[in-house]
C-alpha cells in the first residue's frame, strides 16, 4: 500500500520503517529541512535500538523515502499518517499546532480520496476538529475519511512493540476507512479493535494514563515498606501474579518520566475537565509522581549527612534504559535537586550524553560508569541500563571515597552488595550496610 507518513518524529520514524519493512511503499515527511537531508544519509536524529539498520535496508530496497515537501508525501499516498508532536501547553493542554497545520496542508495537496488517520497522541474529540479543518480547506469536494489509530511503542522497544503488539485499535467513522486499514494491519496476527473515533482517543489516553497509575501505586507503597522493613519487590511480586493485576509496571523506583506519561496525563486531566469531570484520582497520581523525587533527596541526605560540597556520581541521565531520550527524565530532575542544595555531579549515561549536556551545564559528564565513581561521595543509580547490572563492584568500591550505593532502580540484591561491603540504599527494601 501507498502510506504518507506526516512528521518524522520518534513516531513517525519508527510506524514509516516497520510499514516499508512489511513491503508498502513509504514516504516520511518533515517540514525540518535538516533531518530529512540526515535521514536521506541513513543517519538518525535521535536512538531506538534497531531502527538504523530497518531504516537503511528500506532506503536501500526503495521501500522508504524522504521530503522536506508535503505535497511529495501526500499526493502518490492513499494513506496517510499524522505523527507530529502534541507537547503540552502549560496548562497541561496538548498543544494541537502541529495538528492543524498538517492538517491544512494535507487538505490543499488532495487530489483525490484519501483516509488521514490519526497516530498522534491526541486528546478526545480531535477527529472531528480534523475533518472540520479538512473540509474546509480542501479543493473540489475531494472525498476523505478521517480515522484513529492509536501508538503503544514504547522507547527501546519499539520496533519489537509495532511488530508484536498486543492489539491494535483503530476508530472509523466509514466502512472504506475500516477496510482500509484492516487490508493494511492484514499481516498482523493480533485481536483488532474496531470502533469509534472518539473511543479509539480516549484508548491510548486511559492506557497510558492507567500504567502511570500503577507506577505511582508501587511507589507509595514502597514509602509504607520503607517505614515498616518490608520489601517492596517482593510485595509487587504477591500482586503481580494475580492475573487481574500483573506484574508489568509495578517496579518501584524514582518515578515515571519520558515523553509520553507525564504529557498524556496531563492533557487527559484537562480535558475531562473541560468535559465537566475532576479527575482527581490522576491528579494523586501526578503528586505521588512528583513526591518521589523529594523522597530519593531525602534518602541521600539521610546517607550523606551534609550534601553540600560533597561529589555524587549519577549513572544515568535518559528517562528510562535504551533510549536516549531525556524529556522529563527523573534522573535529571534528581540532578536539579542535588545540584541546589550544593552538590558537585559527575554523570554518566550510554546514549543520552549529548542531549543532556543541552541542560545541565555545571555537571561533569564522564566517560564510562567507572569515571563516575572515582573520587565520588556516592554512587546513585538514576536509570536502569543493562550495563550498570553488571559492574565490576570490587573496582567500583575502590574508586570511590565510602563504599555508598543509593539505587533509585532497585538493580540489584541488597544481601549480596551487604556482602560485598557496600553501605546500600534502594526503594522500599531494607538498607544494608
């Protein structure tokens, strides 16, 4: 099939590359001259394990293409995808710009049916601003369908996510745009949920909105586990097994950060209350989010004593392992903290080096997790990459000053860093030393 892919973004990246890899022809649009001409080269604007090697292979088999041009995009395509950014606005309204301006744009370059489907994470009720904006902009009572097809990708994991998901939604309002996309999802072996527009918005937003819910749960109930000496891993594990429960997302730790949790909630916050409901049961889990932080200062304070002057090496900077996405990362919002009540930071992280020295100027960014350690007060663990599983902790001990490790991911076994004589600190389990 002939797919438009609008925004060449982290979504649109990736859904353009596993559409090409599946043999449709593709063409990614951008109106950021710069990263087209990038892409073009086979080089990438941002890092998702997997993608540069399916992004060179589709350009090579002519499967995937490239434009700065809107118009390039939209006239060969029956297809066509929107994936621009919908950032929050600072109210914690999605910021449509981006929406409308496509949408305008793919209106004015029609010239013949098209089906314009929502990819963008975008708050209920869009779809029928974007038909709105599409009739009145287009040329000679073109016909066209709107529809909803929400993402689930998740960062360093995506092209496995958009491969194998779970199940794949899809919200039309005709049975050409139904067809459509059920001939284009044909490869795909998963239950396909048909319904509404409307429903199909409010899906992805109550996800992502209900997995931020567990996350802010197991971390208040490590605070109670703190108190009282249990141990949160184990308490999550008891409840994960409950198949009504699960264990995914149940990982206590210094809270959820990244593009999407901390944006869609917001935006879903908002408009319910626009549509008249106080959400208030997302509101607490912001504020259990948001307390988390403060929660992991007090930790260190409690460890260091004093912070002030004191060196604190930071092994990871991206929100989360396998990407090297910074936006609303807790590790630097930990970092923020540390470094106003007067700490010195050396930090390390596998791929989100560069974005972060855009933010954090007074840090010392090392070369290797060992770097960070040398000469450091303590030793915090801000991000769950694989390589800081396997340390060699005989040499990390002798690198820094006092055998302290504060772990905000909870990697590793309390008994056996006690053992190998280390003073540790983790989530909701008990501190050895």
């Amino acid at each position: 099939m002939k797919i438009a892919i609008i925004g060449s973004g982290y979504v649109g990246l990736v859904t353009g590359a596993c559409f090409a890899e599946l043999g449709n022809q593709v063409i990614c649009a951008d109106n950021d001259q710069g990263k087209i001409e990038t892409l073009k080269k086979g080089s990438l604007p941002l890092y998702e394990p997997g993608l540069a090697e399916l992004i060179a292979r589709n350009l090579k088999n002519k499967r995937l293409q490239f434009s700065s041009n809107i118009k390039d995009a939209v006239r060969p395509s029956e297809i066509i995808f929107i994936t621009v950014g919908t950032p929050a606005l600072d109210n914690g309204e999605a910021d449509l710009t981006g929406i409308e301006n496509v949408a305008r744009a793919i209106a004015v370059n029609m010239d013949g049916y098209r089906l314009i489907i929502e990819k963008s994470t975008v708050p209920v009720e869009t779809g029928d601003w974007v038909r709105q904006i599409i009739a009145t902009y287009i040329k000679d009572k073109t016909k066209f369908d709107v529809a909803s097809n929400p993402e689930f990708l998740r960062e360093g994991s995506a092209i496995s996510d958009f491969m194998n998901p779970d199940r794949i939604v899809i919200g039309v309002e005709s049975k050409r745009a139904r067809d459509l996309l059920t001939e284009l999802y044909k490869p795909f072996k998963v239950p396909l949920v048909v319904t509404n527009i409307k429903s199909a918005e409010l899906i992805k937003h109550a996800s992502n909105a209900f997995l931020a819910a567990k996350i802010s749960f197991i971390n208040a109930v490590s605070r109670i586990c703190d108190t009282v000496g249990a141990d949160v891993e184990e308490v999550a594990k008891g409840m994960g097994l409950d198949k009504r429960i699960g264990l995914s997302f149940l990982k206590a730790g210094i809270g959820y950060g990244g593009s999407c949790f901390p944006k869609d909630l917001d935006a879903f916050v908002n408009i319910s209350e626009k549509l008249g409901y106080n959400f208030n049961l997302l509101k607490s889990v912001r504020r259990v989010n948001e307390e988390q932080l403060s929660f992991m200062l007090k930790k260190i304070k409690d460890s260091l004593r004093i912070i002030k002057d004191k060196t604190i090496g930071v092994l990871g900077l991206a929100f989360k392992s396998n990407t090297d996405d910074i936006r609303n990362s807790q590790a630097i919002g930990l970092i923020r903290m540390l470094e106003s009540e007067g700490a010195r930071i050396k930090a390390y992280d596998p791929q989100a080096m560069n974005k972060a020295r855009d933010v954090l100027s007074r840090i010392t960014f090392c070369a290797d997790a060992y770097s960070a350690a040398r000469s450091s007060d303590c030793l915090l663990i801000a991000t769950e990459w694989d390589e800081f599983k396997e340390l060699d902790f005989t040499r990390v001990k002798k690198l820094l000053k006092r055998p302290l490790i504060i772990d905000g991911r909870n990697l590793y076994e309390p008994e056996r860093m006690g053992k190998l004589g280390f003073t540790y600190i983790s989530v909701g389990r008990k501190s050895v030393s």
